[in-house]
C-alpha cells in the first residue's frame, strides 16, 4: 500500500475483499442446500479440471494390515527353498536394520506353500490365491516394492502419508482435496475396516486418513460394517425429518453469520459437514442396503449382508464406486504373522483372494474397470530368514522387498513389474519405492504429483515427497 495514500482508500480495498469473499461463500452456501446449481462444473477440487490426462476417476485401495510374506503370495524363490535351513549369507544382511530378528542367528526359511502357474503368461502365484491367479492377465503384479519403514504405525502412515510423521494428510485426502468427489451425498474418501478371524490383530488408528493440514472436510470417513455404519446416523426417537432439516437450517444460518465475522475456513467446513451429515442419513442406508444384489452377486464374492467381512467391504466398495466416492481404502488387518505362519496365512488368503477377483470382475461387468484404480499391498514385506515365535514358524517384518499389485485404469494387463534377489532379500530390478507409488497414482488420477503442493509451515508440501519420486511408467499401459 503506498503510505500516502488516505487511510480511507484502505478501508474501502478492506471492504471490497471482504464483500467479495462474502459473495463466493455466499455461492459455496447456496450450492450446499441446492447442489444443482453446480453441478456442469467440471470438478469440485482445489485443482478444477485435472491438469493431466485421466485415467482413472477413482481409486479403491485395499490394504493388507500387518505385512503379508510375499515369499508366501507372489514372490517365489526356489533358491531359498534350496538353501532351507542354512544359514543366512551375512552379506546380505551384515549391517541392516532389522526388528525382531536384530542380533540373532539368521537362517534361511524356504516358501511354506507351493506355487503355481496362472494365466497366459504363466505368472508364479502362491496355490493359497487362486482366485486372484483366475484374473492374473488382469492385474499387474510389483515384486520390487520397498518401504523406508520397519514397524507397523509408521509403516501405516508411510504408506498412507508419504512420510512417518504423524499428521501428515492421507493419500485419499490428496485425491479428494484436489478433485473433489462425484458423489453429492456420500464422503469423496470412504474407509472400511475388517478383521481375520484369528489372532488379536494390530490396531489401525483414525489418523491414518486424516486430513492433517488440509481442510478437515477431506478427511476420511469410516463406514462401519456391522451395526450402525455412522455413529449417530437415525434420528432420535421422535425427530423427524422435517424437524432435523429445519434444526440443521438454523445452524447452518448460525455458522453464516459467524462467519462473516470471523473469516475462518474451517467454519465452511463445519458448514458442509452438517449438510452432508444430513444427506447421508437418506443416502446411507440405501448404500448398505444390498437387497438389491443379485444372489449370484453375493456368492461371486462370498459374503452375507451385513457380516463385517472383507468381502462384503468389497461389494461397499463397488457401490461406493458407483455413486461417485473418489477414494475408497478397505483395511483387512491379522496379517502379522512373526508365527503360526503355517497355520494363520491359509485363512487371510482365504478371506481376501475370492472378494479381489469378485471386484474386478463385477467392475468390469458394469463399466468401471477401465476408470478405476485398483492397488493390493500390505505396509511392508517379510524376511526371507526364520523367526521362531512361541514354538511356531513365522518372519519378522521387512522394508527392502515387498510384493504388490495394481489393476484396472491406466495399468497394464498380466505384467511382472521388478525382481528382487534370489532370495528375496532385497529388490534388484526396477526398483520402486512408497514414493512411486504415489506419484504413479496421482498421475492415472490426471495430477502432477511434483506440482501438486498445499502451503505448510513455509513450505510447499506434497504427498510424493521431495526425494525425487518418479512415476512407474512400466506398468503403465
């Protein structure tokens, strides 16, 4: 401002912003109680259109908490099985960080279950996973993932953040910050968990699809699959509908009129929170309400209404899909088996390989395939050395190799992505980090991850990090 000018001419600029700001909020409201009046828009996010062309128009993550072997899923080793029982080269492994094995003998722990080929390319899976080996020519299977975290919690918020530090935004509140959702009456970034039938499993904290610095509204939402899918979700006896929309107009107009005093953005957030708590209360039911499946549907993926199973969170995430929801994370814990390996892996496999085949194949059936991102991956691998827990075999958490897999928008079909060692110790060949993986997602998703940034403590922040990710473009179709 130059000094010389009247105090007056200040104040007017002041008046100008402020009215003007008013004026979009005023529009930002109006779309809230009538959602209509922007709906020819072409996205709801910080970015608008996406910069990049899209591929994918929503992503379903489905995480495999507590670090599945890939020496048991999709990583085979015949050497290891040779050297069974022998001690672990101390090349390999002299000088590296380990969790529960650190300062121990180390011997080598050949596959416990066979393999076999699937598909037209005669991809090696464990037998544990047929179904999955059904889709194979479908999905394309990473051997060389790696992770920079060691233990379960910052593992989980590696993956998920893109960093180990606490109260970073979730991947699903990246993607619904910058894009939006489709949905009007549904969360853009939807989360559901289920639980082995086994051992107690490793906890999942809210924070792992938090929002951290960016709006809260783009935090994630659970939607629970037993009971009551919301807490709070039905009216109290003797509040209808009508009485709950007028309560709900009378906060909003509260919130409307604080806000012009206060110009503070997490009051429009609390704002469109409230409408969309409303509209989930009609919306919601219907969500969970799969009468309207066919019984040939729900035998594809193996589950009844209402259990709480992964596979039925799987049939969630299709009619979540459907709807509009941009992000969708189904967490499966009990994977972490540091003993009775032998007789606990059986049964995740069990629980999770006839749902994923189901999935893709009801996407395909119904046209979303081709626009949906699909990524299988625990938060990290597992050792190719013995961990001996309580009389019973098991391994011991691992960050240098992992086994994954995408499929659907933008992904090649039956392709073998990277190697590790042979055994399985370390990837060797196209190696890819969290980081990547990222970046790659965000790319089918029509964004630049490297220009993708939100202003944080000076900072320009971003969920692919500044360790110079790239995108995976050989697994790109």
């Amino acid at each position: 401002m130059n000094p010389s000018s009247p105090p007056t001419e200040a104040i007017q600029r002041r008046m100008f912003l402020r009215r003007g700001a008013q004026g979009l909020g005023a529009l930002a409201l109006a779309t809230l109680a009538r959602p209509s009046l922007l709906r020819a828009a072409p996205a709801r996010g910080a970015l608008g259109s996406p910069p990049l062309p899209q591929k994918a128009k929503r992503v379903i993550w489905l995480t495999m908490a507590g670090g599945p072997s890939q020496l048991e899923t999709f990583d085979p080793k015949p050497k290891l099985a040779q050297l069974h029982g022998t001690p672990m080269p101390e090349s390999l492994t002299r000088g590296q960080q380990l969790a529960q094995l650190q300062g121990e003998q180390l011997f080598c722990q050949g596959p416990v279950f066979p393999f076999a080929k699937f598909g037209r390319n005669q991809t090696e899976i464990c037998t544990l996973f047929p179904h999955i080996g059904s889709v194979m020519d479908d999905i394309c299977l990473v051997r060389s993932m790696t992770t920079d975290a060691i233990n379960h919690d910052p593992a989980h918020m590696f993956m998920n953040t893109g960093t180990q530090i606490a109260g970073r935004p979730s991947m699903g509140a990246w993607v619904t910050y910058g894009l939006g959702s489709e949905s009007e009456d549904l969360p853009g970034f939807v989360v559901a968990v289920s639980t082995g039938k086994g051992r107690s499993p490793q906890p999942i904290a809210a924070r792992q699809w938090s929002s951290g610095f960016l709006p809260s509204r783009y935090q994630g939402v659970q939607l629970r699959g037993q009971g009551e899918p919301v807490h709070y979700l039905a009216n109290p006896p003797g509040i209808t509908r009508d009485r709950q929309r007028a309560d709900v107009d009378s906060i909003l107009a509260l919130n409307r009129d604080h806000q012009q005093l206060v110009d503070d953005p997490e009051i429009v957030t609390r704002i469109a929170q409230y409408e969309m708590a409303f509209r989930m209360q009609a919306s919601v039911p219907g969500l969970m309400d799969v009468s309207d499946e066919r019984p040939e549907t729900l035998e594809a993926y193996g589950c009844q209404p209402g259990d709480g199973s992964f596979a039925s969170n799987c049939l969630l995430a299709r009619r979540l899909a459907e709807r509009g929801t941009r992000f969708i994370q189904l967490y499966h814990r009990d994977w972490d088996h540091h003993s009775q390996l032998r007789e606990e892996l059986p049964l995740r496999a069990a629980e999770v390989d006839r749902a994923c085949a189901a999935l893709i194949r009801d996407l395909q059936q119904r046209g979303l395939f081709e626009e949906t991102l699909i990524v299988w991956t625990g938060e990290f691998g597992r050792t190719p050395m013995a961990q001996k827990n309580k009389g019973t075999l098991g391994r011991d958490h691992h960050n240098k190799a992992m086994s994954m897999w995408l499929a659907g928008a933008g992904i090649q079909r039956g392709l073998v992505y990277g190697a590790t060692d042979e055994l399985g110790y370390a990837a060797v060949e196209n190696v890819a980090t969290v980081h990547d993986l990222h970046a790659t997602m965000l790319h089918l998703l029509g964004i630049q991850h490297d220009a993708f940034t939100f202003k944080f403590q000076g900072l320009d922040a971003r969920l692919s990090g500044v360790e110079g990710a790239h995108v995976l473009k050989g697994i790109l179709a």
